[in-house]
C-alpha cells in the first residue's frame, strides 16, 4: 500500500502503535541526552512537553519524542529519507498494566519500505532508548555500541530501500524547497507532478540515454566518441596481458596511467609507474577489478570536475588527493595518527577512511621531497596519495567562478555526446582558467551519475541544481471538489472548461478517470487515491481535477499535499468508504481537517 498523507507530517506518513508496559521512575532524560550524545553523536532536539502533565506523562511523551528523533536520525543516516521525525498522536494509560502507557505515533513513510522491517527498527530504537536512559544500565564504549546499532538498525533499514548519498540528497534539498517526491520502486524517485516532474536514481535523471551510459561507463569507448565529435581526449590502448601492456606503455614513451577500462572511483589507477615491476604491479592491480586494463598516456595538469546538468554547468572543482596540513609541530605521521584517532571517536557510520601512511603514502611523499618523519610548516599541505578518488576521498577546491568559458563550453559538449542529463565531466588541466586548447587539457572521463553532495561546491549548489531541473515548479494545479452529485457536477463543468481552454486536465471521481480530451480511460484500480496518483505520476498531466464523494481520505490520507482550490458543495451528500451510507457529520468533519489541518508542532521535525 502506498502511504498518504494524513496526520500533518511534511511527508508521506503513517501509524505506530508503542507500548511502555512500565516505566521506572528512575529513568532519566539528562542521562539519555548525555550518552546519545556521547556514544553516537546525536545532538537532541526539544521535546514537546506541557507543565500541566503529571511527571509519569512527561516521561513517556519525552521518550517517545527521543525516540522518534534517533530513528529518523538513524535512517537519514542510510540515507533513508526521514526529513520529518514524526510526532506523538495519543498518549494512554494502559488499563490492564500499572505504570504502562500506550502511545500512537505518527512516523514517515517511505513506499515499498517492507512494514515488518520499519517496525523492526522502532522496537529497537525504543529498546535501545530506554536502556541508554536508564542509569542503572552500563552501555558498551563508542566503538561496542555504534556496532550494536549499525548491525541491529542501521544495516536492516538500508538494505529494504538501497539508495545513495546522491538520490538522498536530491530529496532533501527537493523538501527544504516545498517540493513533492515518492518512492516509485528500485531505488527510483519521482520529484513534482504531472508534466512537472522528474525521476532520479542516485544522479541519474530521467533523460539520460541508455547507450551513452554504457558507453561512458567504458573508458576506451567513452573516449573514441569524444575524438569522433572533435573533442580532446586521452590516448591509450588495450590491454589484456602483461605483454600488451608493456608495449603500449613503450609506445606512449612510457609515461602513463594504468586503469581498469570499466571502472570509476578511482579504484584500481596507478599514476606514472616506474620501471617494468612497476608496471606489472600497476596492471595486477587494475586486472583486479577488470580483466581489460587502459594503458593510458599521462597527461600534465591536475583533474578537475566539472558538473553539468540539462547543458548548463552547475559548477567546478579542482580535485586535490586526500592531504594532512602541518601544523610546525607534529610530524607527517603524527598527523595521520591524530586525525585517524578523532575519526575512530565518531559511531562507525560517520567515519571516513582512515588517513593512510602505507608504502603508497610514503612513495607518495617521496615524489615532493617529504617523509612520514618530516615536520610541515604551518598550513603546508602533504599529499598522501597521487589523485583524489572516491574510494580514498580528497580535497575539493572549488573554481566554479574562475573557470574559462571555454571549458565550460566543452564540459557541455561531452555530455552531449552522451545524450546525459546529468554527468560529470573532468578534465585534465594545468590551469583551467585557459582556454583548453591553449593548454593541451584534455577530457578523461565522463561520469555517469556523479556523486551529488559529496562537497562544501556540490552542497552549496543543490537547491540551483533542482531549480534548473524543475525550471517552472513541482506542483501541478489540483482543484478539489467535496460533495455528492452536485460537487461532481461542478468538477465536470470545471474540467471541461479547462479542457477546452487547451489545458491538459483530467478529472479523477472514486470510480471514473476522464482526459483531457474529456474520454474515459479505464483503469483496473477502483478508488480514489490510487487513480489520482497515477495522474500525478503521469507527464502528460497539466492540471487535476478530483472529486471527493466518500470518506476513503479518512484511510488512505491524501495522495496530494497541496490543492489550488478546495471547494466544498453539498458535504453532507458524501458517503461512508466503509458502508456506503451517507457519511456522519463527525466523519465529515474529519475530511475537512485534512485540507485544513491545525498548525502542528514542529519540535519534533528533523532540522
């Protein structure tokens, strides 16, 4: 069942049912914040709480708020997207247990999230809640528990809904603008409505092609469509034995890159091998994750990535490899240890990689004249690997307002080539504020998918990159009309005035969907909720027209959270989804709170 929305949250919600069979008087709230955020860096939020309740409700309404915020916390964390916490519904004395409450809370619901693995993880938030606040109860060191949690909450909830840092992005900056999003299965998320939408799976957006993306995705293809359209590429060649390898490497005067030919994140490149061990390490190395190996010409300069989307470039970042910076006191590998000390303090889901001082890094240092045993002057950079990848992370320096026009020109062009909506193109250059053909620079890679919110530059840039996406908006116009007979005729007139003004409009009712060229398109669903969300998931969709003449909005919640005009006609014509009588005035009632919701409190809410 695809969820609605129905108890007021900033997104698609539902029920829980919690039960404190007994809460000891000893549990504390002060304890429970210190440890959340001592062992898993989880910073609370207020609670909803009100002075006139006894001591025993404020336990159970705080806990319950505490709860709801670390398994939000928790799924954002997989990047699940739990934007808004949820909030207590009702708060109960349990009338067979002394001391137990029973609380109905309403929680974020995300389509095609499997309900026995959501309720999984709030019974074990709530465990792990209450064993946290009381004092009596001793938790393991950071490292014990964030391994707890990882294994028992973190892990199960990512692996029903699988998605990536880049689609978790997208979404948030999508409902920080207002905007509607769902779930539409595999990893797939729909943004806005009707002919307002766009679809996205981690970057990849709804226009890209096919055979530009597998084509980009290997690197010796992806290079012979760069120089068929004329634009400036690597030189390289394939290699499948050590034997090739070694002579191409002579043939391109032995100063290259080795890489997988299938591969991105950086895995499996060896820069400027030297000598014939070298080498055959080099291709080892990258047979490892491909068995065809780019023997690839090196090329000067320092790789920059140049994000564009739908032909515009969103921005531009020089990529440095992963650096410790002095400090004129510590040592290089003093360095690395402090810093890997401060990321091993962190839950084991907010660390990154630990900074490396292995024979890569020493060779590495070596290059620029530097040892593990060096002392850095103050604010002096030691890079610790070649090039920035993924796998290892780096440094990004952003020079999305220096970058030559030129370039950006041509970052546009290889996208093109690809037929991509969103790709990230980098180009090698000594100095990409030149033109590239005055410098040599070329492109080495198209990316499909490009990490999104990976970066202070791509961060700062989402809510432009979704505006460009959706340029005139995410809602289409919804005109709702409750009643009986007289309502659906004032939607009929309204639909078919719309229609004949050149609108694309389509009228939904609980048993008809009609187009816009005002014929009835049948549809094996039979309520209301499901053929609305079909038209807002369908692009042709200018404008919708819905009539409500039941209470099924009562079960479902709203399939929209938003209407342009809300009309209501002969409201006591409507009738019981559950009995088809006509609707009690208390049902109707709460059809109407729906559209008219009171202002809810927001202490609760994700930040």
């Amino acid at each position: 069942m695809r969820a609605g929305y129905r108890f007021g949250l900033a997104q698609h919600d539902q029920s829980l049912t919690l039960q404190f069979k007994a809460l000891s008087p000893t549990l504390s709230l002060e304890t429970l914040d210190a440890r959340l955020a001592a062992l898993l860096a989880f910073g609370p939020g207020p609670l909803p709480l009100r002075p006139d309740w006894a001591p025993d409700k404020t336990l159970a309404m705080a806990l319950s708020a505490r709860i709801l915020q670390v398994a939000a916390e928790l799924q954002r964390s997989v990047h699940l997207p739990a934007f808004d916490a949820g909030k207590v519904l009702t708060c109960d004395p349990m009338p067979d247990q002394p001391g137990g409450w029973v609380m109905t809370l309403a929680v974020p619901a995300i389509d095609y999230f499997a309900p026995p693995i959501l309720h999984q993880l709030y019974s074990r938030v709530t465990t792990l809640v209450l064993n946290l606040a009381n004092p009596a109860h001793i938790p393991g060191n950071i490292e014990q528990l964030s391994n707890e949690v990882d294994t028992e909450i973190r892990l199960p909830a990512r692996s029903a809904v699988p998605l990536s840092q880049s689609t978790y992005h997208l979404l948030r900056t999508a409902q920080a603008a207002g905007m509607p999003w769902r779930h539409t299965g595999n990893g797939i998320f729909q943004i806005g409505w009707g002919e307002r939408q766009t679809r996205v799976r981690s970057s990849q957006l709804w226009g890209d092609t096919a055979l530009g993306c597998e084509t980009a995705q290997h690197k010796y293809w992806a290079a012979q469509w760069l120089n068929q359209a004329g634009l400036p590429a690597a030189q390289h060649g394939v290699a499948n034995t050590e034997a090739q390898a070694f002579e191409l490497a002579r043939q391109l005067g032995n100063k290259v890159v080795i890489k997988p030919v299938d591969r991105d994140r950086g895995e499996g490149i060896t820069v400027l091998p030297q000598g014939e061990e070298a080498l055959r390490h080099a291709f080892l190395a990258a047979q490892q994750y491909s068995p065809q190996v780019l023997v690839e010409a090196w090329a000067p300069g320092v790789c920059h990535r140049v994000l564009v989307v739908k032909d515009k470039m969103v921005y531009a970042v020089k990529r440095l490899p992963i650096a410790v910076e002095g400090d004129g006191v510590n040592t290089i590998a003093d360095l690395i240890r402090r810093a890997n000390e401060r990321r091993q303090g962190l839950p084991v889901w907010q660390r990154k990689p630990p900074l490396p001082d292995d024979t890569q890094t020493q060779a590495c240092l070596q290059l620029y004249g530097l040892s593990l045993n060096d002392v850095l002057p103050a604010g002096q950079w030691a890079p610790l690997r070649d090039i920035e990848s993924t796998a290892w992370g780096g440094i990004d320096l952003e020079l999305t307002d220096h970058i030559h026009p030129e370039n950006i020109a041509l970052a546009i062009r290889a996208a093109q080539v690809f037929g991509l909506s969103a790709a990230g193109v980098d180009i090698m250059s000594t100095d990409i504020t030149r033109p590239w053909y005055e410098n040599g620079a070329i492109i080495n890679e198209v990316n499909v998918a490009p990490l999104l919110g990976g970066g202070p530059a791509s961060l700062r840039t989402l809510p432009a990159l979704i505006a460009h996406l959706l340029p005139n908006g995410a809602h289409i116009p919804i005109d709702v009309y409750l009643g009986g007979p007289e309502a659906l005729q004032a939607a009929q007139e309204r639909h078919a005035t719309l229609c004949q003004s050149g609108v694309n409009a389509f009228l939904c009712t609980p048993d008809q969907t009609w187009s816009s060229h005002q014929k009835l398109l049948p549809t094996p669903h039979q309520n209301l909720f499901d053929r609305c969300l079909i038209q807002l998931g369908n692009p042709q969709a200018g404008h919708l027209v819905v009539v409500i003449q039941n209470t099924e909005f009562l079960t479902t919640g709203l399939p929209f959270n938003r209407c342009a005009t809300f009309t209501v006609v002969d409201a006591q014509k409507c009738q019981s989804a559950q009995t088809g009588a006509l609707a009690s005035d208390d049902e109707v009632r709460q059809l109407l709170s729906l559209f008219s919701p009171p202002a809810r409190d927001q202490s609760s809410s994700a930040p």
